[in-house]
C-alpha cells in the first residue's frame, strides 16, 4: 500500500469513529429504557472503538496487529449479540427457532472464543502480526463470523412484517452491508493468502457510507427491531439453505488454499478447476428437487414443534382450488392442492356415481385410470365412509391390522405410483377420494399430515360438491325447458282438439246446413294454420317463437273468443261500455289467452252459473273484465300457486294457461288481476295497452 492509501484508509476510520460516536451518543440520549436500544448503543461504541484502533495502527501490509483482531472480535460479537437478542425476543416462547437461536448463539460463541484464545496467546508470546498459517485460520473464522450475521440479517428481514419493513429495512441494510464487505475481505485473504491493502483501506470510507442508513432507521420512529417478526417454515427453510450455501463455499476456499499450499506447479490450474467444480456442484444441488425435499423434512423435524406453517399451508390450498374457470380444471385444481401438501407430484380423484359406482374424474401429472371403477359396497368405500381415514400403502403393508378389515382393491395394487388414498368427505357423506403419487423423497405419514389431508379434503370436497349442484342445476334447467316447450305444444294442441271435437260433434246435427260446413272449414283451417305454428316452434326448440303483431279492433276480439266458448254452458255473456278500442298484438294470441280465462270460468262454474264478459277502458288501457259465479279461490291460492306454471287444480291439463296468459299480457306492458272469494266467485282482470279510435 502507497502512503497515499495509507493516508486515505487512516482519515476513513477515523472519521467512521467520529461519525458512529455521534450516533452512539444520539441513542444514549434516547434510550427510554429499551433493552434493545441499550444492545445498539454498545454496538455503536465498539464500532468507535474498533474504527479508532483501525486508524491509529494504520495499513495491514499482509497481516493485522493482533490488538486489531481482538477488537474485530469484540466488534462482531456484540453485533451478533444485538442480532440475536432481537430475534430472540420474539421466538422465546417458539421451541423449534429458539433452539435453533440458541445452537447459533452458541457456534458463533465458540468461533469467537477460539479467535480471542489463539490472538491472546499470540500477545502473551509478543508476536505482533500472526504467521502466515495462523492468519489462514483467522481469516476462516472471520468469514463464518460474517456469514453468521448475514444469516441472522436476512432472518430478521424476512420474518418481520411487510408494514413494518419500512422503519428498520435501513439498519438491516447497513448491518448487511457490514458483514457482507467482512466476508469479501476476508474470503479474499483466505483464497490469496494475505490481506488485501486497498480493500482495508476504503473499509472505513464504506463504513461511514453505512452511518447515513443506520442513522435513518435509529432516530426515525424509533421502533423496536425486535417486534413484529413472525415465524415462517419458508423463512427458516431459506435460511438453513443459505447458511448451508455459506458454509459449502467456505470449505470450498479452504480447500482451494489448502491445494495451492500443497499442490506444486498445478496449484493455480487445480484451485481454479476445485473452485469451478465446487460452484458448479452447488447451482445443480440447490436446484435438486430432491434435495430441496430433504431440507423441508429436516426443518419441520428439527426447527418446529409442527411439520407445517398452518397459515401458509391454508392460503395456498384456498389459493389453488380458487384460481382459473370453473367446470373440470376444478377438479384438477383440488388434486393439486392435496398433493402439494406432501410433496405428493401428483394424483387421481374419483367420484361416486348415480349407478353404485366410483369412477376417475380427473388426474393431475399422472396418467389417467382407464377402464377400472369401484362399487360403492366394496371394502375400500365402505373402509373410507366409515372411518374418514387416509390410507398409506405402506403403513397398510407394514401394520395391515391397524385397517381392520380393509381389502384394498387389486387396481390399486396394479396401480405402481399409488401411495396415499384421501377421502373426499362432505359432513358424513363420502363424495369420493383422491389417489396420490408417492413423492420423489421417501415420506413418513404422521396424525398432523393425516390431519391436514383430511382437513383440506373436506375444503375441496366442499368445491367440488358445489361444482357437482351446478352442473346438475345446468341439466335440470335443460331439462325444465324441454319440459316447458313439451307443455306448451301440449296445451295448445289440446285446445285444437276441443275446437275440432266439437265441430265432429255437431256434424251429425248440422251436416246438411251450409252455415255449419262454412264454420267448419274456417275452424279447420284455423287449426292447421295453429298447428303449423306449432311445427315451426319445435324446430326452433322454443316455447314461443316472435309472432307477427298487427292492429285491430278489441271487442271484435272478445266477440270472436265469447263466440269460440259458446258451445258449452254457462255461455258467455259480453258487454261493452266503450267502441272503438284499438290496440297492436298477435291476434291469435290475444283470442287464445281471452278463451282460456273463459274456459276456466266455465269450469268453476256450474251450468246455471253466469261468465260474464266486459269491455272497458280506463287511463290508456283496455280493461277487460271475466267474472263468475263459480266456486272461487283463496287469497293464498291467488298468491303463491295460481300464476306458477305446472300447478293445477283441475286434475287434468298442464297447468301452464294463467301463467301464460300473464306473460302475454306483460310482455305487452299490461297485466293481469285477481279478486276471488270462495263460494262467491272470481273475476279475472285483464289490461292492456289500447287507443281510442279517433
């Protein structure tokens, strides 16, 4: 290092010290009695100290003054303390992260220890400068000093809530930044044996750039760090992968040293070839899936009292049945949130059908059950609707007696990735049940998987028992119009039947009268012009089609239906207090709803009985009033049954004529009104939209 570096790195930590003393003296001032403040404060000061030792001893020049060291020591150890305590303020009552605090705690303490015995005995032996040798292992113990902070960082980032990270994410910045800048130092000296000059130099300038941040975060808010983190399998999983990762490269630069001290002339050729080799086998094992596997059942075994972090496990099984259409992906989706539970690649869900039999519905990520089904009174589905139990191939080989009498069928015996059997249970009532695929890395099932299983199956089995009520809904609506088009064409055909009956049976009396043949040819003319109607409309699969409106005159209307029903008693008597009304609609339609109250009036009417027809109008509409003598109805039967297609009171007939002579005249802006009372009689009040000629 030239004097002008020298001079640089001097004036850097120097200043660092001023600049860590100011906020030092700043938390002092604000310590309000919080413990962690207190931590903060004396990491503040050592900082000062270790700057200021820095300064005065000036550059390293291949290996630092052993009182340089000491202080690095106590530097990161008090840093590691505030680290921990932070931490461990919120995992103290969490068994799994406390110990794994505590085994922390504890390795960081003995790296430490080690350090100081090996500095202390090299000043009580009056070296200035450690050897080459024990420089080497220094360095080793600074780096997992340094790796052991950034662990400890990213923990606290990550576990502390989103809301929060705004108040503290610049002092994790900067204790980051702090570590991190130690790792490279001294990974650097341990792969080239000796301290980098220039890199100790711009150490101090860097730590005063860190000063800015931590300040940011200590006088602003003032939170405290140790609040507000929460314990996640995710969190812990990430951190066990990094530390792993941290350790692999350490060892990794050690033995790169370790072959450039003993390998001769090939040194630098091998210590390149066993630090590419050593980065490369790293990428391939944290992309191992298997590997990746294994990591998760060793922190859910060893970090957790649970194997699983509930909350995220419930958000992701809500997540997955929620996402995408519904129909068929649904099912799909529900074997994919199943399986993910236990690492599971994939399954087959069945379901029960109307015929007594289970069959595959859907499969994700395995090939599909072709050709195989289950009766609903075999042993499995039995087994399952009684016990709600999930069954483990394994388990069922290994302790058939713990199934009872449970004779697994030979499908599934043939079926080679079969591994667990989930019931898909709705309250007590078994909708199925989902196969799962065994798992890449070989998986023990205990009461918390089994519970969880079955747990998220009754989730699932909820979706897809409203998936199941839809698409039964879609097939009754189908089947509810065919039924409506069926009762509508038989409605009208049976009212071209009366009229073509009464013509054959008034023939024998009126063959030979040339106004009753005359009658005769309109009334079958009018009915094949009706029933050619009714040919168009089954080809349009509809209970109506658009009919052709047209203007004409309303009493000649009436007249025509009162004419049209004067072939039974009591005959229809009609009277109108106004002429002219005029009004624009299908006039087939307008005749046959008019004839169909008629006709109902008759048939609650006794012979002797009156209908009796009126024509009025009233405020841009014409009224038409049918009113009877007959049995009549109660206002209950007026209200919830009269206007409801496929209710009838006759015994006979669809039930459909009132429905749909209130449709026709809604659709043409008007309606129709009910006033009854039993044993006295009804009238039905029909108004619609209609003018006064001029």
């Amino acid at each position: 290092m030239d004097t002008g570096t020298d001079n640089v790195g001097t004036i850097g930590y120097l200043a660092s010290a001023v600049a860590y003393l100011a906020l030092a003296a700043a938390l002092i001032f604000s310590w309000r009695g919080r413990f962690d403040r207190v931590l903060l404060s004396f990491a503040m000061l050592i900082t000062v100290v270790w700057s200021a030792s820095a300064g005065f001893l000036g550059a390293p020049r291949g290996g630092l003054p052993v009182v340089a060291l000491e202080v690095e020591v106590f530097r990161d150890v008090v840093w590691l303390i505030f680290l921990l305590q932070a931490l461990g303020a919120r995992y103290q009552n969490v068994a799994g992260p406390a110990t794994m605090l505590r085994y922390a705690a504890i390795t960081a303490g003995s790296i430490a220890f080690l350090l100081l015995i090996g500095l202390l005995t090299k000043d009580l032996t009056g070296a200035s400068e450690p050897t080459r040798t024990v420089s080497a292992a220094f360095n080793v113990g600074f780096t997992l000093l340094s790796v052991f902070g950034l662990v400890l960082v990213e923990q606290l980032f990550r576990g502390s809530r989103p809301e929060r990270r705004r108040a503290v994410k610049f002092l994790y910045i900067a204790t980051a930044g702090m570590f991190v800048y130690d790792f490279i130092l001294y990974a650097d000296a341990l792969v080239f044996g000796v301290l980098d000059d220039s890199l100790w130099a711009a150490r101090g300038m860097f730590m005063i750039l860190l000063a800015p941040l931590m300040a940011v975060s200590t006088m602003t808010g003032a939170p405290r760090w140790s609040r507000d983190i929460y314990v996640s399998h995710s969190v812990v999983f990430f951190t066990a992968a990094l530390s792993f990762s941290g350790i692999y490269i350490i060892t990794l630069f050690v033995g790169a040293e370790l072959v450039r001290m003993y390998a001769g002339s090939w040194a630098s050729v091998i210590r390149f070839l066993v630090l590419a080799g050593g980065t490369l086998l790293l990428m391939v094992s944290l992309s191992s899936t298997r590997l990746r596997a294994h990591m998760r059942v060793f922190v859910g075994k060893h970090f957790f009292n649970y194997k699983y972090d509930y909350r995220e496990e419930w958000l992701r099984i809500i997540r997955t049945l929620s996402k995408g259409g519904a129909g068929a992906h649904l099912l799909e989706r529900s074997i994919q949130a199943i399986a993910q539970i236990v690492d599971s690649p994939g399954g087959v869900l069945w379901l029960q059908r109307d015929h007594g039999y289970c069959e595959p519905a859907a499969h994700w990520e395995v090939p599909p059950m072709i050709g195989v089904r289950e009766s609903v009174d075999g042993s499995l589905v039995r087994f399952l609707a009684k016990w709600q139990w999930v069954i483990s191939r394994d388990e069922y080989r290994d302790e058939p007696d713990l199934y009872q009498d449970l004779v697994l069928p030979e499908w599934l015996h043939a079926y080679p990735k079969a591994w667990l059997v989930v019931p898909l249970m709705l309250d007590v009532e078994l909708l199925g049940f989902i196969v799962l695929a065994r798992p890449p890395v070989r998986r023990d099932i205990n009461w918390e998987d089994r519970d969880l299983l079955k747990t998220a199956a009754r989730q699932a089995a909820t979706h897809v028992a409203q998936l199941m009520a839809a698409q039964a809904l879609i097939e009754a609506r189908e089947f509810q119009a065919f039924s409506k088009l069926s009762a509508f064409v038989m409605h009208d055909l049976k009212n071209l039947i009366a009229q073509l009956s009464l013509v054959v049976s008034n023939a024998a009396r009126h063959k030979n009268n040339p106004a009753f043949l005359e009658d005769a040819i309109k009334t079958v003319d009018n009915s094949v012009t009706k029933m050619n109607r009714l040919i168009t409309q089954l080809r349009a699969g509809e209970a109506r089609v658009e009919s052709v409106s047209e203007e004409f005159d309303l009493a000649d209307i009436v007249r025509e239906a009162v004419a049209g029903r004067s072939g039974r008693k009591p005959v229809p008597v009609f009277s109108s207090e106004v002429g002219g009304v005029r009004m624009r609609a299908n006039r087939d339609r307008t005749t046959a709803v008019l004839e169909h109250i008629m006709e109902n009036a008759q048939d609650a009417t006794p012979p002797d009985g009156k209908v009796e027809v009126r024509l009025k109008f009233e405020q841009d509409h014409a009224v038409i009033d049918v009113r009877d003598t007959g049995c009549g109805m109660d206002a209950d039967f007026i209200r919830n049954q009269l206007f409801r297609p496929f209710r009838s009171t006759k015994g006979s007939g669809m039930g459909i004529g009132v429905f749909e002579s209130r449709e026709f005249a809604r659709e043409l802006g008007g309606d129709i009104d009910v006033v009854s009372q039993r044993g006295r009689g009804t009238t039905f009040r029909i108004r619609l939209p209609a003018a006064r000629a001029e």
